[in-house]
C-alpha cells in the first residue's frame, strides 16, 4: 500500500490540495495508511474517526434523522460524511490549508453486526473531489481484519484514480 499512497501523495502535492478523512468500519486505519509515509503532512489535513452515530452528527454534520431513517450503513450516509469531512472549519491560523478533497467509508467488518439488507463486508464508500462527490457500496470477503484493510486499499485506490482524471 505504500506506492499507493506514494502515488496519492505525488497527484496531491502538484495540486498543493489537502486530504481529509472521515472514517467508521476502518477505525482511522486509512489515516494511519496514509500518516505512515514521510512528509505526509503536507498533503494529509486530518482524519475523523466517527464511529458512533453521534460522533457523525457532531464532527461530520450528518443528520441524525439520516441516520434513523437509512441507517449509518448506507449512500446518503457515506456522501454527508465526505461533504461534511470538507466543510470549513473555524480556522485559527490564517496558515491553515483547506481541504479539498476527502474520503468516507462506513460500513460492517463483522463478524456481527450484519443483516440481511446489509451484510457482513458490505461498505458505502465517497469520494469528494474538487467540489464532486462520487459514491460506491463495495461487498467484501473475510474476517474483519480482511474487510477493513480491502476496504482500506479500495479506499485509497480509487482517490488515486479520481485525482488522475481530475
């Protein structure tokens, strides 16, 4: 994964744009993936580990309604925690880079947790992108530790991709 973000970090530095995180199934393990390689603070913002359905409403600004209504595990859930992932914040140092672009993920690693709507594996993904969010619901094979670090690659892999066509 190290070329990933290698690559991630290079498309990043030439735009001079910042990365933000916001995080559920994977517990910040896309931000430890990015963070692990040197110099990543120039091109790494900050990461929002929101786990609890609180936590997305308070750090992220997802609506509480959403969430009873379609669940934590779903589309519209994964597209307002990307948005809100970039919504400027109150800045304190005039230093400060905005984030441009973020990454969501939230879904079920298991082994509990799934249903049959939304099973063991299954990850809504989001993407935004220079002012675009993309969305995507992945369904992925084995223990917990496996989902979290596919969904970690597919995460970072498909920024990649977004940023070479941006």
């Amino acid at each position: 994964m190290e070329s990933l973000c290698t690559e991630l970090a290079r498309l990043l530095l030439q735009r001079g744009w910042m990365l933000t995180t916001a995080e559920s199934c994977t517990g910040g393990l896309i931000a430890a993936t990015c963070t692990e390689l040197s110099g990543s603070s120039r091109w790494f913002d900050r990461g929002f580990v929101t786990y609890s359905n609180a936590a997305k409403t308070e750090m992220l600004g997802v609506d509480p309604l959403l969430i009873d209504t379609v669940g934590a595990v779903s589309e519209p859930v994964a597209r307002a925690m990307a948005e809100g992932a970039v919504r400027p914040a109150p800045r304190h140092h005039a230093s400060s880079a905005p984030t441009h672009i973020s990454v969501a993920v939230t879904g079920v690693a298991g082994p509990t947790g799934g249903t049959p709507e939304k099973p063991v594996g299954m990850v809504w993904f989001a993407w935004h992108v220079a002012g675009q969010t993309s969305t995507e619901a992945r369904l992925f094979n084995g223990n917990r530790a496996a989902v979290r670090e596919q969904t970690t690659t597919h995460a970072l892999a498909h920024l990649v991709e977004l940023l070479q066509q941006a």
